[in-house]
C-alpha cells in the first residue's frame, strides 16, 4: 500500500481534511503551525549508526524543519518516547540532553508528552510555532515568472546513509549530514521577512525530507505549472560527488532527508536574499502540465519517490 | 527502570521543564492546553482483542480525556500513525472511520499527522484544547474541606481487560469499558462552568487513566494534605462485583484505564452539581503529609501501582 493511497483513504474518510497536506496545519484561530513526526528504530534509524544524544537532536530537528518550511517561528515541543523494558538508563539521559540541546538553541519549551513501553525505540514529537508574519506558504502558491530556490546541499544525507549501511565512516561531513541535519530555522524566517518587506503576500515552500525531487514536484503539480531546472546549479558537496561519482546525481534528486527549505519566491523578493545562502536552481514556467504531462510526471515520480514506507 | 525515574531524569536534564506534570501542558500565551499520548501494540492493545474502527475511538478518546482532566474543549488532534507493511487497506480505512467518529462528536479538526512504518501498530495523538475558562486547573489545587468526587465507576475497564485476556466476552459492558471508553468532556464542561460560577479559582483535577488509587494519591501529594475517602462510597458497577468477587476492590482502587476524572472542589461548587452524575467520595482532611507518612505512602503506592511500562 503507498502513502497516496493512505492519503486518499484519510481525505475520503475525514469530513475536514482540509488542515491536511502541507508541512504544517496552520490553526489560523491561533496563528499557529502544528506538526507530528515520527521516527521509528528499524525503519528511520538503526541505534547501532547512532546514539541517544544525536538522535534526539535529529528527531526534533525533523519537526522544526516542518515549521520552517511553514514560515512558522519553532516555540514548543511535545515528545513521546516508547522504548524497550532493557534500555539502559544513560540512554534516556543522554536523549534529552539531545532534546535540550536541540530546543535550548532556539528557546522552545518542552511542553510534557509520554512515555511507554515498546519492543523498540519509538518517538513521536509535536512542534508548534508561530508564523514569522502574514506571508501565506503553501505547498500550492508557486506562479509563473517565480524564482525556484534551495538553502543549501542536497543528497549528502543519502550519501551518508548508504556510507553507514556499508560500515563506512568517512567522509564524515556525508555521515553527520545523514545523523544529525539542522532544520533551516534561521533560513526560514530570513525569507519569511524578506518577502513581507517586498510586499509579496504569498509563497510556495517546503522541506526537502523526502528528496528534492519529491519537493519540486510537489510545488510544481501544486501550482500546476511547470518547472524550468538547471541541474548545474544545484548546489552539491564536493564529497558527495568524490565518494559516489557514478550516482551522486540520483542521491541529489531523489535521496531524502537533507531538510533544506525548497521554495519559489516572487523574482523582486529573491533578488533581495543573499546568494550565498540562497540557490537558484530555475524559474517556474508559464506552461501548464497538461492531463497527459501529469501522467508521465506521476509514472517517472512514482518510480523515482524516496519511500520511508 | 520506573517512570519515576525517567521523570527524574527528564526534569534533571531540561533547563525549563516548567510545562511538565499534569494531563496536559497549558500555553499561557495562547490560552491552549496540549497533551500527546501513544498507544503501543503489544502494551496497550492486542490486534485479536480490538478492531480497528475501536482502536482509533479509544486512541483518540485517550488524548481527550486528558484535555477534560485540564478544564480544556478539545479542538484539534494531530495523529501519527505507524503501521507493519502488510496491513490492510480495510485497517486504514476502519481506523479513519473510528477517528472521525470521535472527532465528529465533538467538531474536532484533525490537523495533520504523519504515516510511517513500523514493525508494529503505533498510535500517537497530540490533542490541543481552550481553557473553558480561567478557573484553574492542576494535581496540587486541592485544599482542606475541598470535596473529593468522580465522574463515574472504578475498575469495570480492569475487569474488561482482564476478561479479555481470559478469552470471555462477557459482561459486555466491562469488555466495552475497556476498548471503548468515552473522555469525559461534557463533565469537564460542566465542573469548570460550575466553579466559575461559584467563583472558585482553583480545582485540582485529573484523570484516572492510571488508576483511581493513583489519581488520589497524586492529588493528595499533590497539596501536601491526607484524603478522608469513604471506599463504600465509590461507585462501582455490579457486574465488575459479580464477575469478580474476589477482586473488584483491588480492581476498583488499582485498575487502570476507566478515562473518569478525579477532582477535589469547593464545597460550595460541588453542592451546585447533579448527584447522579458526580459522586462523593469523601473530603480533603487538614491533616498535612508529614515525611513518614510520606514515606509509608510512597512505598504503599509503589506495591500497588498500575503501571503501563
């Protein structure tokens, strides 16, 4: 069973699922952005590539990254652990100084969670913020004429991964990038306010946690136009190129978990960020994917997608 | 490990674990309470005992409670649901029903979520809920001369569980107590509204998802004065007396699950409450915990103590 099938299964069942989709719900009530990610052992991680301390810091990092691809300032957390009866108690120690160490940087508040038993590590965290200001981000908010934009490297994380899962340990940039990712929180808010100081009231953005590719093409089908790429200026470490030269250009498209921001800006508000902390990787064109382009889309997607399930 | 010492541990290594301890965190700035619990297969449930249309009321259900133990309406929910690869489809789509059955009740909006894998069901909920109103809520409110009172019978969701794993199906109302049960938040509703009515500023609450035993014995730690408790007092449903004539006392005081809400209240405010549907159950004495008696306590409490992990 694929995610999309979950997703239309949940959209069909649900009378509102219209809080569903993006990164983040936005409760507008609150002016708050709240997120839930899981990470489970075995399937996310393998506590033998990792310990407890930089676990945590990646399993809230995961979360924050969600609210900075909202535009959403990170203020509180809520955690909940399952762990096995013969988990050692440094342990649980050492994760919530990862936790500690991971919120105390931004000055989010730990705001309770659980704790259970489980025949594995489990954790769950919830993440709420606050947008920066009134810019509207969605995944659907691309037009024509718009600036295609990165906040960094992709498709380390992927190198690190399979480095671990050949017992490797170097280059160790690869393997760090894969452990212990920083979600764009700065990142985020710098667009965020450069966009409402350029009048622009909307624009489209997300995290890249499953993949570039995932994430342009979400943005692209989302606003239904398609999307002019200049593979060479994806920005990519050199490492990864030297430790995988024959598929570092898969691992950059479809390899996940770099947790950079994707996002299409209005020209005048791109032309205001700093290009060295901010790529442009292509423009959003003024051609519509048509019914018969969104089909071979979808078979070349499907059989690309980075699948955590 | 006990899961007073991961607490221990949690309030150790967290420089702000302010937000910790009771059912829920309250968000001063934004007025909201939030809480997450996980429900884990295996510790929990077991698939050959529940559906999943009844997992997913209960999953939820859970969570709300703990938002009626804070004085809180529920408004959202985010849910993360991990799941083996070989589920059925029919699982998702009963579990999505069950869901909206228990949101619908109450016009609560689910705001997103996450899906991975899993070599298990794993179920985590976060709730956000508005105070009712300013009166305050927490385990350590209760002051001599407050009532002691309960939203309902003790034990029957013990009683169910016990029978389950016993292989009987009957008496039907224990079993659907278990995997059933209902949050108590009209009651919640209800006690708050009475107390702001009465001008009572503060109320200690919980719920008894631990246990009825140990819901008063946090409570009454909770302000430092002993419980005069009349047990014969307690309402209890015959069937748990019939089924189990043995046990039902230890049940009644030890059993866990039954989702009521413990709370000690102004005489004045439980006066103005409907009899037959909040119960007496005795007075906040103005003896004060001395150390021994503390000490006595803990380790009665520790022997009894349902616990989860």
């Amino acid at each position: 069973m694929k995610e999309l099938e979950y997703l239309n299964i949940i959209n069909k069942t649900l009378t509102d699922s219209s809080l569903i989709g993006d990164d983040c719900a936005y409760l507008e009530e609150f002016d708050l952005c709240i997120t839930q990610d899981t990470l489970v052992e075995g399937v996310h991680f393998l506590l033998n590539t990792t310990d407890a301390f930089t676990l945590a810091q990646k399993s809230v990092n995961v979360n924050l990254s969600d609210l900075a691809a909202a535009g959403a300032k990170p203020l509180y957390i809520t955690l909940s652990l399952s762990l096995p009866k013969n988990i050692d108690k440094n342990f649980v120690e050492n994760f919530y100084k990862g936790v500690e160490s991971a919120v105390s940087k931004y000055g989010i508040k730990v705001a309770g969670g659980d704790l259970t038993g489980a025949d594995r590590v489990y954790i769950s965290i919830c993440a709420i913020g606050k947008k920066y200001n009134s810019v509207q981000v969605s995944r659907t908010n691309a037009k024509a004429g718009d600036i295609i934009a990165l906040t960094g490297t992709h498709g380390s994380s992927a190198g690190g991964l399979k480095l671990l899962s050949q017992g490797k340990k170097e280059p160790e940039i690869l393997i760090k990038k894969h452990l212990l990712p920083s979600a764009q929180v700065e990142k985020s808010k710098i667009i965020m306010q450069t966009a409402f100081d350029c009048n622009v009231k909307n624009i489209a953005m997300m995290d890249s946690s499953d993949g570039l590719g995932d994430a342009l093409y979400k943005l692209s089908t989302g606003c239904g136009y398609l999307f002019d790429i200049d593979f060479d200026s994806i920005p990519v470490d050199e490492e990864l190129k030297t430790a995988f030269p024959e598929e570092w250009k898969d691992l950059l498209m479809w390899g996940g978990e770099d947790f950079e921001l994707v996002f299409c800006i209005d020209k005048s508000a791109f032309e205001k960020l700093d290009k060295t902390k901010f790529y442009k990787i292509g423009t959003v064109s003024d051609k519509p994917i048509t019914k018969d382009i969104a089909n071979v889309l979808n078979q070349e997607f499907e059989n690309k997608i980075f699948k955590h399930f």
